[in-house]
C-alpha cells in the first residue's frame, strides 16, 4: 500500500467562469472486498482561488489518500469554486454518506473489475456531487487506474464548463 499525491496540474483552458478558475479536487477511495470501505476527500488550496488562468501550472505535491494500492476504485472530480468551495465540511460528510451505499453494494461483489465498478460508481458519485453543490461547478470526473505503487501515474484530462486541464498523480 502506497500514499497517493497529487503531484501537479495545468490549466491549458480555463472554465467560462467569471473571472480566473478557482479549480479543487474531490476523490473517492474505495476498497472492494468481502469488507469494503470508501472515503471521500476534498484537496485544494486557498492559493489556488481566482488565481488560476490559462497556462497556469502548479505542483503542489498534496496526500490525498493512504493505504492506497492496484486493487483501490480511485475516482477524480475537479470542481470549480464559486465563492467558497461547496464539497468541503457538511457537504463533504453527506457526500461520503451518500457513497456508503457502496460498502453494501458493489463493492462486495466478488469477481467484477474495477473497470466494472468504476462504471457503477462514477453515476453515483456524480450525482452526489451535484446534489450537494450549491454554487460550484463539476467541471468532470475520472477514474485513476492505480497502475504503480512508486511513481506517475495516467495523466487525467478534464473537460467541462469550456475548460480543459491536464492532472497528474503519483504513488509514493
């Protein structure tokens, strides 16, 4: 089991949003097995706010998640922040309530891919996400193949609301 880090990204578009982006991350780790678990977890940084335009390039190398390995359901939405980030306190708390239902569900299922079960979950984490905004844009979503315990992993391109960026994680 390795830490998973959020090692850069670059704004190659940003949003149509008023003003410069004010991009955050929001993860879902899920765990499959006879004894599933999940979590959720918001990354950003206040440096980040209205302060990011097109060509913008940050490395803030932030643990998102421990514990992680090839066998983990990563999940990757970028938000952009309208205000103050909505996916953060209460609202982050209902949307780890709202994916438990996982634990119970799909996620205990034995046999089915994580390929499989991105497909069942990312809906729902979707849907979650929006039910709890109030102001902030879903730019997008991905799954993250956990495809090494030390290094980069798949560049993520996410598109949404006119905007595009280019996300890296790593393992470490």
């Amino acid at each position: 089991m390795a830490n998973l880090i959020l090692n850069d990204f670059r704004c190659v578009e940003e949003t149509d949003e008023a003003g410069w982006d004010s991009p955050y991350f929001v993860t879902f780790i899920g765990h499959p097995g006879t004894t599933p678990t999940s979590n959720v977890i918001t990354t950003r940084k206040d440096s980040w706010d209205n302060n990011i335009g097109s060509g913008s390039y940050r490395a803030p190398q932030m643990t998102v998640a421990s514990g992680v390995d090839i066998k983990t359901l990563v999940l990757v939405a970028l938000m952009e922040e309208d205000v103050n980030p909505d996916i953060t306190g209460a609202n982050l708390t209902k949307v780890r309530d709202t994916m438990q239902w996982w634990c119970s569900g799909v996620g205990s299922v034995s046999g089915i891919s994580l390929t499989q079960l991105a497909a069942e979950v990312r809906p729902e984490f979707v849907k979650a996400l929006n039910k709890f905004c109030v102001n902030d844009d879903n730019v997008d979503v991905h799954r993250l193949p956990i495809t090494t315990l030390s290094g980069l992993l798949p560049l993520l391109h996410f598109f949404g609301w006119d905007g595009h960026y280019r996300v890296r994680f790593k393992m470490a």
